[in-house]
C-alpha cells in the first residue's frame, strides 16, 4: 500500500529567465541532498499555476518556494505564511505569479489549503532571458535551503542530509 504524502515541497519559476527559476533549482538542490521522514513530496511546479492543485488535495503541510518581488534589494528572503502569502504578492514577476494567486484561491474555494502553508521567496536580480542564475542570488540558495529545511523541521519532518555539497549542473 503506498504511504500517504501529507506534506509536498513545491519550487516555482521559469528556469529561463534567470533568477525566475530559483524555486525550481532550490527543490531540485532539497531532493539531491536530504531525505525525508515522514515522506515529502518534492515538487518542480515550474509555472504550472493551477495545474498545481491537484498537489494540495491531502496535504497537511504545504511549502512554496520561488522568487517574488518584494520591492526590496535583490537577494532579500521573506518567510510567509498562511493567509499572509496571497497580501504579499502584489507585484507579478511573470505569468506563473498570477498562476499562484489563483492557486492559492481556488484551493481555498475548493476547500484544499493546507493546515500549515508557508511561502519562502527571494528578491530576484535580474531576470532576464538566460538560463544561468545571477551569482547573487547562486549564492543566496543554501540560505533558502537552510530556511526550507528549518521550516520542515518546524512542522516535526525529520530531514536527514544525504549530501550537503551536492548541487545539481543546473543551479551552478
């Protein structure tokens, strides 16, 4: 019998557009580097926007993780959480943010948000066409990792460290 996933990390972005795809290099880095106890799914939502709900349904815990313009300096992370994420996104970086608005409302409407959902996003420097991140916000991924993985912890999910250098060809 398959063991129920109660918990998904999800990275959004466009690995195309530079700093875009931090989400989806930081998901992709969590997945190399740590198992999980209980069981978390580990998600590369690219810019699916609601194609993603499907991934709520029976989830408990839920953690999005994608650059955002936060209207601060490039770099800067902000931690939300639950009703506090939907406020915070007022301005759209690209097509997929309008795509997560419309996420999170509708799972709201379907009645499928998660007890625990925290957004982790970044400040992008350029976003750009190109498919390699700028090297500040390169440098800036074991930060959100780090926050990601405290945050799991938080929510009482073992995270056991596979590899701590390993990074994917992709986030380099």
């Amino acid at each position: 019998m398959p063991v129920a996933l109660t918990a998904a990390v999800i990275g959004l972005g466009n690995i195309l557009l530079k700093d875009e795809g931090v989400g989806v290099h930081v998901v992709k880095a969590i997945g190399e580097r740590y198992t999980f106890s209980p069981q978390v799914e580990i998600i590369d939502g690219g810019t699916l926007g609601l194609d993603l709900l499907h991934f709520f349904e029976g989830k408990e815990k839920l953690l999005i993780i994608d650059a955002a313009d936060f209207r601060m300096e490039p770099g800067h992370i902000a931690v939300l959480e639950n009703d506090d994420i939907p406020s915070a996104l007022f301005a759209k970086l690209s097509v997929h943010h309008i795509g997560l608005s419309d996420l999170l409302f509708a799972a709201k409407l379907k009645d499928l948000t998660p007890s625990q959902l925290c957004f982790i996003g970044i400040q992008p420097e350029s976003i750009d066409v190109g498919l390699d991140m700028t090297a500040l916000i390169r440098g800036k991924m074991d930060d959100v990792i780090s926050l990601a993985i405290m945050k799991l912890k938080e929510w009482n999910i073992e995270c056991v460290l596979q590899s701590p250098q390993r990074l994917s060809a992709s986030a380099i």
